[in-house]
C-alpha cells in the first residue's frame, strides 16, 4: 500500500466508507480543495489503482478565548500554528485493515515536518463522534471550541495532540545508534 | 506581480471559495477555544507524555 498527495488523474468516483458525507467531499470537492482553491491537500492510501482511504489536512491555528490580564502573563495572547486533520476515511472493504492508523501516522508525520519547517504545535482533529475512542487511544483530547467549527452534521467533536507527543513517541521508536 | 495586487487577488478569491464549497466541507483555519481547553492544551506542550498506542504507531507497530 502506498500513501501519496492525491492526483487529478486518481479515480474517486469508487470510494465508499458507509459515510455519505465523506464519500461526496472526497468525489466531488477534494479535487476542487487541492488544486483550484488551495485550501487543503488530500493524501490518499492506494493499493494498485484502488483508494483504499483518504486523509484530508490543511493548515490552521488556535487562539484562546477571553483572557484575563493575569492569564495573559501564562498564555499566550495569538494564534499558535496548527496541523488541522479535516477528515479521514477508508472504504468499507479495507475497513479493519490498519489503513486508518497509517494514514493517522502520515498525519502525524506531517506535523513533525511543519514544526521543523515553519512551527506547529500540534494536531487538530474535527472527529466524528463515533470516532473520538480512535484518536483518544493515540492521546488526543477533547477541545472546548467556541468558533471555528466544523458545519458537518453530525457535529464533529475538535480533539487536539502535542507535537511534543508525537516528536517523543516518534524519538521513543526510531533505532538507537552506537556513537 | 506587485505585493498591493497580489493581496487584493488573495481577498477577491476569499468569498469566491466560500460561495463555491458548501459550508460544510470548508475547514475554518481558525479555531477559538475556552480558556479551560486553552490551559490544556499548553500544559500539554510542556509536559505531556505519548500513550502506547501513539508509541506504537509512530514505530510503525500494529495493535
């Protein structure tokens, strides 16, 4: 199985995950997001010419709301860059397979890679409600949104991870070297 | 391109993305939360450690 950025030329119109609003993002706008908005990029788990699942991200920010003037010395008072995970899904006959959690590692990946290159501090979420045990097992938790939420019915619940989680998990698994 | 008019194409095409894309498949790249989630989320980037499972991913280990 390879996991890559999605082509104009990938065939989209066979995907099904048993999730009406996420088949028809990834057929009719993930294409339209990527390459003529620019808006997110979608990466796509293949075996042959077949997509077994998708992952859509885009980059985002939090703010905290409402500080007070003695918060304002502990928190920090603007946006703090983040990797937002916008969707994922696989299609029903991979379902079960371990195609979720590699697209969620690819994610993840690339948050490492947006803290190196221009600062993230973590990973944002919008999980389907019956996903939250899924990304809770991975460290995630729930966020209190007061804006920027999802539309998507049924409302997704916002679930944020560290980057300095993901950094340590990912230092915890590389080999160690002798020096 | 000049930089005036570079930032001016940038706002024209704003509202064209929203009025092309449904609301609900737009990602708002802005997220607000509660002073609460807010304290969260930083004592998490001071000192949270990773769970198994992420351990377990991120090594490319199954379940």
């Amino acid at each position: 199985m390879e996991i890559r950025a999605l082509r104009q030329t990938d065939d989209r119109t066979r995907f099904r995950s048993g999730d009406a609003d996420l088949d028809r993002f990834f057929q009719a706008y993930a294409g339209q997001n990527q390459f003529r908005h620019h808006i997110g990029t979608t990466y796509i788990a293949v075996e042959g010419r077949e997509v077994c699942g998708y992952l859509t991200v885009a980059a985002g920010s939090i703010e905290i709301d409402d500080l007070p003037a003695p918060a304002r010395r502990k928190l920090p008072g603007y946006p703090l860059p983040v990797l937002r995970v916008a969707r994922l899904a696989v299609d029903v006959a991979f379902q079960g397979s371990g195609v979720g959690r590699e697209l969620l590692r690819v994610a993840l990946g690339l948050a490492l890679r947006m803290r190196a290159d221009y600062g993230c501090i973590g990973v944002v979420v919008d999980a389907k409600p019956g996903a939250v045990p899924f990304y809770s097992r991975f460290g995630f938790v729930p966020l209190e949104a007061i804006e920027g939420l999802s539309e998507a019915r049924p409302a997704p619940v916002p679930m944020f991870l560290s980057a300095r989680e993901i950094g340590l998990a990912e230092r915890g698994s590389a080999p160690r070297t002798k020096h | 391109m000049k930089k005036g008019r570079k930032v001016d194409k940038a706002r024209r095409r704003h509202p064209l993305v929203l009025r092309e894309l449904p609301a609900d498949v737009i990602v708002r790249p802005k997220i607000v939360v509660t002073r609460a989630s807010g304290e969260q989320i930083l004592e998490r980037m001071k000192s949270a450690k990773p769970t198994r499972a992420l351990r377990d991913l991120m090594a490319g280990r199954g379940d």
